[in-house]
C-alpha cells in the first residue's frame, strides 16, 4: 500500500510539473514565466500556476477545462465560436478582495490571482469549478459576503428557449480547503423565494458600496423587476427606481490610463485590476451580444 500511494504521489508531481511547465514561455529570465512546485506546499486549494510577470503579456485562454496559456493574443482568433453573452465563457464579474482578486467566469466557476504564500515568488492562480451544473446558468452577480466571494446563478431565457429549470441553488463561494466550489445562502435572497415565483438575476455593489439587488417574478399577472439598494445584507433595504439602479453600476475603466498590448480586431478588454505589481486585464471576442474567444492577460504594471 505504501509503495502505491508513492506511485501516486510521484505521478501526481509530475503531471503537475508537466503541466506548468508545458505552459512555460521560452524567453529570457528578465520576461515572464511560471514555476512549480511540489504538491506538498499545499495543504488544501492547489493552484494551477505560479506566475512571474515581465514586460512581455501572459495570454490565457478560458475554455471549458478551465484557463490555458497561449502565445499570442493571435492564436485566440477564430478559437471559439460566437455566442450570446449569457451563455458564452467570459469572466464576468472581478472583485478585489484585500490583496487578492476574485474573477467570477460565466459558465464556470471561480478564479483567484493571490500574491505568493510559502516562501513563493509570483502570483498563484487557482482554479475554483463546480462544473457542469455551472454551464447551465448564467452569472448574475458577485459580492464580497463575510470576507467570503459569493456568486450568483441564474436562468437567462433571452437568446435561447431552455428547458432546464431554474438553479436550485442560487449562490455560491469557495475557501482555500479545496478547488471546490459550494453553496452559501445571501439571506436577502431568501426573502425572494423560487417556490414563490421570484427569480433574482443581479447581486453586485454598486459605485457608493451599497448592496444592489433585482428580483423578476414571472408567475404574476403582469410580470415586473423589483430593485432595491442595502447596506445590510440580511434586509432588502429600500425599493428604488430602474434608472437609480442602473446608474448605480460601476463605470468601465477607461483603458487608454494603460499601456496594454494591442488586441485584434473585434476583440476588446473589458476589465483590469492589479494584484501585487502586476496587471490583470480580462479580455473578449465580441459582436453584437455575442461573444467568442474570451480570457485574460497578465503584464507587470510600469506605474
């Protein structure tokens, strides 16, 4: 038995120094690149890479085994088809959490960009999935509950007739114990009640750190949005207007502050965030209210 479990062990490292090191980039030490490390270092979540960040781009891929390293922006051209947004990989929602960034991805689940732990030099980038019950929703919100990331699943009808019904579970959240994700319950959200009709498509803060909240009941005579803004999370807090809820959302960031690389044609970054001395910017292939190829980049900033 001993001899297996080192048989294992041993396999175990190798597929993972394989992996990072079959995404390594072949430049100088000056430029950007990953290192391995022994399964040991980690008692719970593993992450899927150690990045070093240079002057050149890191290039990732989302696809449905999660994030790949590419070469080149270039080599993400005609990579995916084009897809409406709700049902289309891209990361929708990034949060900073303290000094780690929180990336919620549609159709997929949890990324966390963390400064090195254990004596690490780098960022590590974990992976958070659930997987296949995640593919079937669309992602309606991310906030920070309890120092804790939570994310918001829902069913999104506008582009697709879907037979499937709605989550039965509605939120949920990660922890450092495992690459696993797992249900947690929003108690402002328990107030609009599946059972009762109510569907909730958006949970996000707004732009004066307020909680935002909408809520859509189908089963009445005439179906309508309620909104409503909160400080505390346990209460609904106050109804407000769709135009006080749409101007509560937080305004894209104005990329020409950036020396970013350029993006094809048709492709466009969408969100950034720095996490220790690097930039992460997510980016998408996009058309109309498609999108095809989606992932990130990661540069070392020069601010």
């Amino acid at each position: 038995m001993c001899g297996s479990w080192l048989i294992k062990k041993i396999f175990f490292s190798c597929l993972l120094v394989h992996f990072l090191f079959s995404i390594s980039c072949n430049r100088s030490s000056s430029a950007n690149s990953f290192h391995s490390s022994t399964t040991d270092q980690w008692n719970g979540a593993r992450p899927m890479a150690i990045l070093q960040t240079g002057e050149h781009p890191l290039w990732f891929l989302l696809t449905d085994n999660g994030p790949v390293h590419i070469e080149s922006i270039e080599d993400a051209v005609f990579n995916s088809a084009l897809t409406p947004w709700p049902h289309a990989l891209h990361i929708r929602f990034m949060q900073k959490r303290q000094d780690e960034l929180v990336l919620a991805v549609n159709r997929d689940g949890f990324l966390l960009a963390a400064p090195g732990s254990n004596q690490i030099s780098g960022i590590e980038l974990y992976r958070f999935s659930e997987g296949i019950f995640w593919r079937q929703y669309t992602l309606g919100g991310l906030i920070i509950f309890n120092d804790n990331p939570a994310a918001l699943l829902y069913l999104d009808s506008r582009f697709m007739n879907q037979s499937i019904d709605p989550p039965g579970i509605r939120t949920w959240t990660f922890n450092m114990e495992s690459n696993n994700v797992f249900p947690v319950k929003i108690p402002v959200l328990e107030q609009f009640r599946e059972a009762d009709g109510w569907e909730a498509d958006a949970l996000r803060h707004g732009n004066d750190g307020l909680i935002y909240l909408r809520a859509i009941n189908r089963t009445m005579e005439y179906p309508a949005a309620l909104m409503f803004r909160t400080s505390d999370i346990s209460d609904t807090g106050e109804e407000i207007s769709a135009e006080v809820f749409y101007n509560s959302i937080i305004q894209r960031v104005d990329f020409s502050h950036y020396s970013l690389p350029a993006l094809p044609d048709g492709f466009f970054y969408t969100g950034i965030e720095q996490v220790g001395d690097s930039l992460f910017a997510s980016w998408e292939e996009q058309e109309d209210f498609s999108i095809g190829a989606a992932g990130f980049m990661v540069i070392k900033s020069k601010e």
